[in-house]
C-alpha cells in the first residue's frame, strides 16, 4: 500500500497543511466526513479557522516544535 493510500483510506482525521502559514493542503475522506465541509472549502483555509484545534495553546506548541525541529513526536500531537 503506498502513502497515497493510506491518507485517502485512513480512518483516522489527516490534514496536510502548509508548514509557513498553516493553510490546509489536503484533507482525507475522513476529515470531510467528521467535519462536514466540503473538501474544497477546506482547501486554502487556516486550520484554526476551520476549527481543528480545541486547544489553542497546543497549536502554538506544536508550530513552535515543526519550526524548531522540523518534526512533531507523535506524543505531543494532542487536540
């Protein structure tokens, strides 16, 4: 199974967002289908805007890290 896969028959939510402003990418199946918003309508978009995040601090958290470190332990991926 390749990674184009995976993303697109996933159950869980994936979001490809880009790493300079948080804008999203791409979204799987599953993203659309929990958040009830056409794929297309996502696209473009901050994820803040559209909700993704509970808690916001995490979100600084976790953009601080990518930035830092140009990677996010799965430990700290927490919404």
């Amino acid at each position: 199974m390749n990674l184009a896969s995976i993303f697109r028959f996933s159950s869980s939510l994936v979001a490809v967002l880009d790493a300079s402003d948080g804008r999203v990418v791409d979204v799987n199946p599953e993203m659309v289908r929990v958040f009830g918003m056409p794929r297309d309508q996502m696209l473009g978009r901050q994820s803040i805007e559209l909700g993704f995040w509970v808690n916001l601090e995490t979100r600084a958290e976790i953009w601080a890290q990518l930035r830092s470190d140009k990677r996010v332990s799965s430990k700290r991926v927490v919404f």
